[in-house]
C-alpha cells in the first residue's frame, strides 16, 4: 500500500523511526522512491515572551543569549543495486518523516 505522506509528531528520537519506516518501504516495494525529512521550530511565543523579559535571548547586549530558529532536512535513502525514476506509477513521490 502505498503512503503519500506518514507524519511523526513531536519527540527526540523520531528520525530514527522516519527512517525505519521509509527502509521497510524500500524493502517491500524497492522501485518506488522514498523521501525521508523532518523539521524543527521554535515557536512557543510565551516563553520567548519570558527569555526576552529575561534578557535571555541573543542580541546586541546579550553575547550568550539563546538562539530561537528553524531547520529542516530531507534526503532519500535507497538500498545498493536499486533504481528507480524520481516518481512512482501515479507521478507522485512518496514522503516519510
């Protein structure tokens, strides 16, 4: 059965179960493509509310301050001696993570 996209919310180690996801993928249908991404933010505005009150936050006047920000990461695995085209049969890429 084929997944368009299998989100994983919150938690530490959750890039490693994205990725034993997408390897079982591979596994049962090795000519279909598998993306596996993840992305991480900052955004809980009452505590920047308080570590700025606290002067907490990098700025001008604070050297050591915490840096709230974003990221992202994608990457495709595959297993040794597999190809495929960048699509599956119905044109659609499949995404885990």
């Amino acid at each position: 059965m084929l997944q368009i996209a299998l989100p994983f919310r919150a938690g530490v180690h959750l890039h490693w179960l994205a990725l034993e996801q997408a390897l079982q993928a591979i596994a049962a249908e090795p000519n279909e493509p598998v993306v596996v991404g993840g992305v991480d933010t900052f955004l809980d505005l009452r505590l920047l509310a308080e570590l700025d009150a606290e002067q907490r936050i990098l700025g001008a006047q604070v050297m050591d301050g915490f840096i709230p920000g974003e990221g992202a990461g994608f990457f495709r695995p595959t297993f040794a001696g597999t190809s495929w085209s960048n699509r599956n049969s119905n044109g659609r890429k499949r995404c885990i993570g």
